[in-house]
C-alpha cells in the first residue's frame, strides 16, 4: 500500500537547479597516462580507490533512494529522484570504463569492488531510512569534494583533459543533486539523531577505506617505496591554503548542525559554470 509523506521541510534548492541526466563521452582509452595527475603515482591512485568505490558505491545510494519511490506520489519529487537515479548510474558506468583501463594495466579492480561491496553490505542490514541516511552522509561527502573540484584551482592542475573532463562533469552533478536524498530524508520523517549518527559511522569507514585501497594499490604497483611521491601528495590532500581534503573540513563538519541543509552552500554558479563551458560535450 501506498504510504504518502507530506512535505516536513521545504528544500532550500535554489529555483535555477534542474537536476537533469547528460550523457557523455570522454573518450577515455588506453592513450589516458598511467599516473594521469601530476605524474604522481599516489594522487592518480587515490583517484583510482575512488573510481573504485564508485561501482557499488552508486548502486548502493540508487536503491536507497529507490526504496522510497513507491512511497512518493508529488510527481516532482519522482522525477527528481529518477534524474538523481540516472545521473548516478551514468557517473557508475563512465567509471567503468576507466576501472577497465586501470585493471588493463594491473590493478585488481574485482577484488577492491568485492571490498567495497562487503563494506557496504553493512550498511544493507540497516532499514530503509538508516540506508537513506548513509546515502545523505556519502552526498554531502561528495558534495563537499565536488564543491572543492571547482572553488580550488590545485584540484584539476596537472590533471589530463579527459580525466579533468569526467571528474569536473561528475563534481558538477554532484553539486546539482546534492539535497535530492536529504530532501527525500527529511520528507520520509528521518531524524536528526540517526542523520548525525549513520554520518559519524559513514566518515569511520569512507575515509580509512579511500586510503587504504590507496595504499594498497601503491603497493601491487610497485610504487610504495617511491618517496618522491608523498610530500606532492600529501600537498595536494592536507596543505591547509589548497589541499583538498583539508580544506572541506568546515563544510564537512556543518552536517551536525541541526538546521543543516546541503544548499546552505550555495554553489549552483559552478554548474552554470559547467554549462557555458562544457555544454556542448553533453550527447543527449
Ligand atoms: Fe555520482
Ligand atoms: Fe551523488
């Protein structure tokens, strides 16, 4: 039976945001370096650990968000969730493609998707708003780095055209979809205790997860002992003026705020932004 949720809180997405499915095509193959950022082994893998992440990372928040789909009868609501659906399954499959070019050259991606799969099984065992709220604690995670991608110049520099291409398209519909699940969470009646909660139990795992597949990908290509690779790194992640990982650390945090809301930030220039610039990338 279908069970309909009133409208608990008004979204603060800003009218411009239109959450909409693009497809593209980077042309990504086996020209793309091997170390594609900076030519720096730990950056290019700690990207890798996220491409990875992405696979089951994806399907994990769209069947959270689907869970909810028979329960919503606002048709606005239905399709910003099929949109948000679509995007994230497009972002899963543009990775795919580079997880085959990294596993052409050695990295064992079925054996770190299998990591990811069994972490966020976890996260399965939990009922549908539990779910949902892990899904709202990866977004805003997300959204953050995404936020990052286009307010720190350090981020893409030195980074390939097709790599910088995919990462800026999928930061941008990230930042675009950033509420749909907390919109969606907060209209399901989720609370702020289990939000904050699943949040803290999310960042226990997400970040030991992202650095230790990092690791271990430095380690099956041989590349551990390469020192000359860390303190660029390390720069690029924890420098307090540009790292990028540093720097999210107040907009991170803003999640505990009882009165949180991800358009808190508002950064819908960034897709405008995207669109001038790349717009004409999109193929549908
Ligand atoms: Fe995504
Ligand atoms: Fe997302």
């Amino acid at each position: 039976m279908k069970r309909e949720y009133s409208k608990q809180t008004h979204s603060k997405q800003p009218q411009v945001v239109n959450v909409t499915f693009r497809k593209l095509d980077f042309g990504l193959d086996d020209t793309v370096p091997r170390y594609w950022v900076r030519d720096n082994p730990f950056i290019t893998h700690f990207y890798h650990a996220y491409s990875v992440m992405l696979v089951d990372g994806e399907k994990f928040l769209i069947d959270s968000v689907r869970n909810f789909k028979d329960d919503i009868d606002d048709q606005d609501t239905l399709d910003e969730i099929s949109a948000f659906c679509r995007q994230e399954a497009h972002h899963t499959h543009q990775h795919n493609l580079l997880n085959a070019i990294i596993e052409e050259r050695g990295v064992n991606v079925p054996f770190y998707v299998k990591i990811v799969k069994r972490a966020l099984g976890i996260g399965r065992l939990f009922g549908k708003k539990q779910q949902l709220a892990v899904t709202c604690a990866l977004e805003h995670l997300t959204a953050c780095n995404s936020h990052e991608g286009f307010s720190n110049s350090n981020v893409h520099e030195g980074m390939e055209k097709r790599m910088s291409q995919l990462w800026l398209w999928h930061q941008m519909e990230e930042i675009e979809h950033k509420a749909v699940c907390f919109d969606l969470y907060n209209r399901v009646g989720g609370s702020y205790l289990t939000r904050v909660f699943f949040f803290t139990l999310v960042n226990l795992f997400f970040w030991p997860l992202v650095f230790l597949l990092t690791f271990h990908m430095l380690w099956a290509d041989k590349q551990i002992g390469n020192i000359r690779q860390y303190w660029p790194g390390i720069s690029y992640l924890f420098s307090p003026r540009k790292g990028c990982l540093a720097r999210i650390i107040p907009d991170v945090l803003s999640y505990y705020k009882p009165s949180f809301h991800p358009w808190d930030v508002n950064d819908a220039e960034f897709i405008e932004q995207w669109v001038n610039a790349n717009g004409d990338m999109v193929l549908n």
